[in-house]
C-alpha cells in the first residue's frame, strides 16, 4: 500500500458530521405522544434543577384535559434531620407535590437536559423513581430517547413496564 493509497483512506468520523451529538427530538415527535406545552413544563423543571449534570425536570399531568397537577426537579436538598437524601429526583419531588386523592389515570412526563441544554439521551425514570411512581398509582410515563442511529423515539409506557413488575390486578 503507497502511501497515496493510506492518504486517500476516508477520515474515521464516530459520529456522522451532519448529526451533532447534542441536539433535541422534533417537537413534532414530541407532539405526538402529549401537548407541547406539557413537555415545556417538562423542560422549564429541568432548567430549575440544581444539578450541574442530569438536570431532570418532571411534571403529572391530568390527560382528561393535559394540565399539570404536579412538577418537580432534581435538586439537592438544604441540610435537614428530616431529610436524609443527599439528592431528591425529580419524579419524587413532583409527586410530593400532588394533591390527596388523585385520580389513578395520571400520566408523568420525564425529561433530563445535558450541560449544553440538549436532551439526554435518556431520560427513562431510574429504578426507584419507577417503583415509586407505581405505588402512588401513576399510570403511565413519557420519555425520549436516542437511538443508536441517532434517531429519536418517545416512549410512552405503562408504569408497571417500567418496574418490570406485573401488571396491577384487573378490578372486576
Ligand atoms: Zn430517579
């Protein structure tokens, strides 16, 4: 092989130059799984989050007519005996703010903003936010994530596939 040959090799690029690494889904994507203006709820909790990285925001919402009934973000809590946490997640800050006796047909939708205000790549509830959730009988969760080729997709699932739990009994 000459060293014209070795010159000419196309330049390794890990990541295809028209598709930055930071970018955010099409709000036409968005659009398609809830109301616009609740995912900019959504975003508007993760700019509040006091978190240099995972700033995640979260809001429930009332799909009967897509208003927001509770929102949090993650944030560092202030030094309290009441609070042993060093960090309280935004899905958990969000339900503390429900009201009593909500209704079980509540959705939640959750979104984590890089430093430069892209989204995450994920943004799925982690474990405990998850079972949480369910045993405040949230129905369902909302996130985005990346693929691997880049694309996005909305993902729109029942807080029970979450936890990898059973589904809750059917009430007969
Ligand atoms: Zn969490």
């Amino acid at each position: 092989m000459t060293l014209a040959t070795l010159e000419r090799k196309p330049e390794f690029r890990p990541w295809p130059k028209s598709e930055p690494r930071g970018s955010v889904p099409p709000r036409e994507l968005l659009e398609e799984a809830a109301p616009i203006a609740l995912w900019d709820a959504a975003i508007k909790q993760a700019t509040r989050s006091t978190h240099s990285r995972h700033r995640t925001g979260a809001i429930i919402y009332d799909p009967v007519d897509s208003t927001v009934v509770g929102r949090g973000c993650s944030h560092n809590p202030d030094k309290s005996p009441w609070i042993e946490t060093r960090s309280v997640h935004a899905e958990r800050h969000a339900l503390w703010s429900l009201p009593p006796d909500f209704p079980w047909t509540y959705g939640c939708i959750v979104v984590t903003l890089t430093r430069t205000n892209n989204f995450a790549q994920v943004s799925k509830p982690c474990a405990s936010c998850a079972s949480l959730l369910r045993s405040y009988d949230i129905d369902h969760c909302i996130y985005a994530e990346r693929a691997n080729d880049a694309s996005w997709t909305v993902q729109r699932l029942p807080v029970h596939l979450l936890t990898n739990c059973k589904p809750p009994r059917t009430i007969l």
